[in-house]
C-alpha cells in the first residue's frame, strides 16, 4: 500500500501541480478520483481530522452549488455541511495529500513539502 495518497481531480491545474510535485521528489502516491468515488462522511471526517480543518474550511466557496445551496449561512452544522459535500464532491477543496496520520492541502501545491520530510 502506498505511503501517500492524493485525492486527486485531474482538471484542476493546482492538483496536477501537486501531484507533479510529488512525483518529482520520488513519491508515488495513491491516486484517489474523489469526484467518481466520493468519500463517505466518516471518510470525510477523518480526512479533516487529518487536516485540522473543520468542514467550513475545506469548501469550495466558488462553487455554484456552494451560491445556490446556501452554505454561507453560518447556521449550518458541521455534519450538514460534511453531507453537503458527500452529497456534492466538488464542494471539497483540492488536491489533499495524506501521509499516515497527517494531511495537508496542496494549496499552493509546494503545502505539500512538509509531508516529505
């Protein structure tokens, strides 16, 4: 099993940067589509466990579904808000790189470095 994995949307620009990144530093990670297998909410709360983010912080507040769900209401709990993005993965911001324990948004990609060391 690899060591890192990479949920990984290849039409954005800043997650294959990262994952070049990786690459070029001699890691071959797990590549994880999260938009054709999305994560389920206790995946999703592990995967911001990992971060030290809470689910506000990884949305993609650019997202139409983000405007047209209303999820700038602060009135939304963070298990709404970790269904909202089960329910619509491009709400989940990217790339994010795991590494045992420890997760890291690949924004900007070189985020990413410190997982290396």
């Amino acid at each position: 099993m690899p060591e890192y994995t990479i949920y990984h949307n290849p039409r954005c620009s800043k997650s294959r940067q990262t994952l070049q990144l990786l690459v070029d530093n001699g890691v071959e990670p797990e590549i994880v589509l999260y938009l054709e297998t999305p994560l389920n909410a206790t995946q999703l709360s592990q995967l911001l466990s990992k971060l030290g983010m809470t689910p506000r912080d990884l949305l993609r507040k650019g997202e139409t579904a983000y405007k047209e769900g209303g999820l700038a209401d602060s009135s939304w709990s963070d298990s709404q808000l970790i269904a909202a993005m089960v329910a619509e993965p491009k709400l989940i911001e990217r790339p994010v790189v795991v590494k045992g324990e420890r997760a890291i948004l690949g924004r900007p990609p070189e985020n990413v470095l410190s997982l290396l060391a």
